[in-house]
C-alpha cells in the first residue's frame, strides 16, 4: 500500500512520534493505522505523545562557534533535573553542532544527528527519559570575529543563558567579556537605532506624563523629556551601558580602545516567556492517581 504524506501526518498528530519512525511505522503495518500506532507503542516511541502537553520551561541552552558562525539553540525539559542528565547534555551539544550547517529551526529539525533527525532525537529522548522536551529557539549569528558565553554552565557549552556576540576586528576574549556583560544586563537591543520603536514611544509617553505633572513650562519639559530619553537609551541599548568590566567605560567606548566594532549579539535564556503552572504537591498526586 502507499505511503501518503497525509497518512504520515495523521500518525505523528495522534502518536506524537517523529516523521521518519512514523513512515516506517506505517511501512512495516502495509499503511494498517491501528497496527502502526501498535508498533510504535512496542518501540516506545508513541509515549511522547502523552508527555506532549507539559510544560516544558527548563532545560538548557546550547551554543557553538565556527569559524565566522555562532548557533544558539534552546532545548526545553520539564525539570532542572533532566538538565542536569548526561544524556540530555549530549543531545544539546549535538543539536548546537546540527544548528552550524543549517538557517533555521525547521531545517535543524530535519538536519541528522546520529544518522536520525534531530526531530527524531528528541522523540526517542523523551521516551526513554520520560518527560517531555521542545526545542524552542534557534538563533545565527555571523562576523569577522564570533565570541560565546554561557552564564550557570551545566558543561562546556551549555547553560541557562546562551549569548553569542558579533564584532570586526578586536579578539575573542575581549568578545566574551562583552558576552558576559550581555549575559549580566540584558540589553534591549544593539544600539538606538534597531530598538523597537515601539518600546521607545511608549517610554515617551511615560516621560511627557512624568514631565507635564511637575506643572513647569513646556521648554522646560521639552529640554527634561529630550535627557530622560537620552538616559533612556543608554540604560537600554548595548553600545550605550557601562561596561561592567571597566563602569567607568561605555561598551561602545571599551569596543573602540579595543579595536572592535560590535555589529550584532544573541541572547538567550532558558524559558523566557514561558507561562509556568503552579500545582501544590496534593493536587499533583490527586491528578496522577486520576490518570
């Protein structure tokens, strides 16, 4: 019988599998659903789909350099502990390595690890494991000069915030004491001119409210609203901070007596933006023994 595109899909959504374990499923039951979903119990590899709707917000965060290329890539666990799992580390060290000969997430998903796809790795991870995984966040960066930093590091190249930084010219130790310094402050973007407009006429607003409360002129308020904004950028854009390395510097200060110019940075942290549920402990056992 032939395989369909569409019979390998419905197979995936209902069992949770990878594409490729769910076509040979579907190859060895002659196109048999049933039989498939049954094969694939045998292998162990249907039970993700059970573990499919945690929260998955731990985990960590991979990176690697090559050459003039950095990836950063996130990969979610349920709990700090599988984190700390040596198996769980060495799939996130192969999927940052993956991550080098690809351009986005979708092709990562499908890229080889171990002659299987990274999509299929995670699979069979969470079912041996027993608790569910996403790879959430990939990120690229290129430049003459690629420098990497992880902050809370599980093992080399790994941790709960990854940070990838740009530059031409200088070298990479001054590169990952910028790193760091992202890792520490968390900058809103490069510099005043790639910051959402957005954040910026919100500020604004905020300012103007601010200003005309103190009931002054409105030259006065213009000249108060123009240096809180100026304060403004330089707290939230990269090249605009205090170095933390040397306070009395602006990054993009410390970059010029370095020889560098800072062209682009990645951060990422592990579960940013992830809604986490709260569950007391009873209420946790009382689920489980409900099934």
């Amino acid at each position: 019988m032939a395989i369909t595109a569409a019979m390998v899909k419905e197979l995936r959504e209902t069992t949770g599998a990878g594409m490729m374990d769910a076509k040979k499923a579907l190859t060895e039951t002659d196109g048999d659903m049933d039989a498939a979903i049954d094969w694939l119990r045998t292998k162990g590899l249907a039970t993700a789909a059970k573990k499919s709707g945690r929260t998955a917000a731990e985990g960590l965060v991979g990176v690697a350099v090559e050459g003039g290329k950095g990836v950063a890539i996130e990969l979610n666990s349920e709990t700090d502990f599988v984190a700390k799992n040596e198996e769980f580390q060495k799939l996130v060290a192969g999927i940052a390595t993956s991550a080098l000969k690809v351009s986005d997430i979708d092709a990562l998903k499908a890229a080889d690890l171990d002659g299987k796809p990274v999509e299929t790795a995670i699979t069979d991870a969470i079912a041996k494991i027993g608790e569910n995984m996403t790879l959430r966040r990939m990120a690229t960066l290129e430049g003459d000069v690629v420098a990497s930093y992880v902050h809370n590091a599980a093992t080399a190249g790994m941790g709960k915030i990854g940070v990838l930084v740009a530059m031409t010219g200088g070298d990479e130790a001054f590169g990952k004491q910028v790193a760091m310094h992202i890792a520490a402050v968390n900058p809103a973007s490069l510099s005043s001119d790639d910051l959402d407009p957005a954040v910026v006429e919100k500020e604004r607003q905020v300012q103007i409210d601010i200003a005309k409360e103190s009931g002054k002129p409105d030259n006065v308020i213009e000249k108060m609203i123009e240096g809180r904004m100026r304060k403004f950028m330089s707290e939230v854009t990269l090249l605009g901070q205090q170095f933390v390395v040397n306070p009395d510097l602006t990054v993009e200060a410390a970059a010029k007596e370095a020889g560098a110019t800072i062209t682009g940075f990645v951060r990422l942290e592990v579960g940013e933006g992830i809604e986490k549920k709260e569950e007391d402990f009873a209420a946790e056992v009382a689920k489980a023994v409900q099934g």
